[in-house]
C-alpha cells in the first residue's frame, strides 16, 4: 500500500485537509480525497468501490463527494452521491475536474486539490448550503489505497 507522503509532503497533505475543512465550511455537502499511485480497474469503476468503501453514501442527504485520484495512471474521477446526483445539471463537476487538471499538468498535485477542493465546496454550496445543525459525518482526511 502506498502512503500520501509517496504523493504529498507532509505539509502538502495538511494544507488539502485544510481546504477540506474550509469547502465544508460553506456546504453540509461532504467532500474526501484518495489518492492511489494505480488501479487495475476502470476508473470510474475503482472510484465507485472507494466510494462504497469510505461509506460516503451514509450521509444523512446523500451529498458525498469523492475525489478519486490515480496518479500514475493520470486519471481522476469526481463522484457525486445520489441526493446530489439528484439536483445538479449534468457536467456539474467539469469545473472542478478543470480545475485540477490545470495544476496537474503543471505538476502540482497539491494545488490541483486545493483548487478543486474549494471549487467543489463552492458548487456545493448552492444546493446544499451549510446549516448550524449540520455535523461533519465523514472524515476529513486523505485516504490512500
């Protein structure tokens, strides 16, 4: 198994759960990050087990949001939970899919996280903005596979 530190530093990591913690902020939407160095599976295919794996579908409005990342193999996948499947226009992810791809391609993997961490955050927002009753239900940090 490989660990973040094989994709992010220390302080790269933190600085990605910071923008996590930030994103929630604004929406009861609730947003993780895996990161693998491969996958044998289709990527969509591999996120949606990651998906059921961190049991992002046991939020109480469906509003999951994973960021699937295989780095060696340069895929990415942002998958959505059924409530908010639900309410968003198709392509809703295409900026946030944007977003960190541009800093992919200029080799910052941190970046690229952050900026669609708080791009997806933003997006979120507007469907399911934040309330005082909400309570962060999944963890906030990087899983790595």
């Amino acid at each position: 198994m490989s660990k973040v530190e094989d994709f992010l530093t220390a302080e790269e990591e933190h600085a990605v759960v910071e923008a996590i913690r930030t994103a929630e902020k604004n929406t009861s939407g609730e947003i993780r990050v895996h990161l693998e160095a491969h996958s044998n599976a289709d990527a969509f295919d591999r996120a949606a087990e990651v998906f059921d794996f961190l049991h992002m579908n046991n939020t109480k409005l469906s509003n999951g949001v994973l960021i699937y990342i295989a780095v060696e193999d340069r895929t990415l996948v942002i998958m959505g939970d059924k409530g908010i499947n639900d309410k968003v226009p198709p392509h809703f992810w295409e900026s946030t899919n944007e977003a960190i791809i541009k800093q992919f391609k200029k080799g910052d993997i941190m970046q690229g996280l952050v900026d669609g961490i708080l791009q997806a955050g933003e997006q979120l927002k507007k469907h399911f903005p934040y309330s005082k009753k909400d309570t962060n239900e999944l963890p906030d940090d990087i899983s790595v596979g």
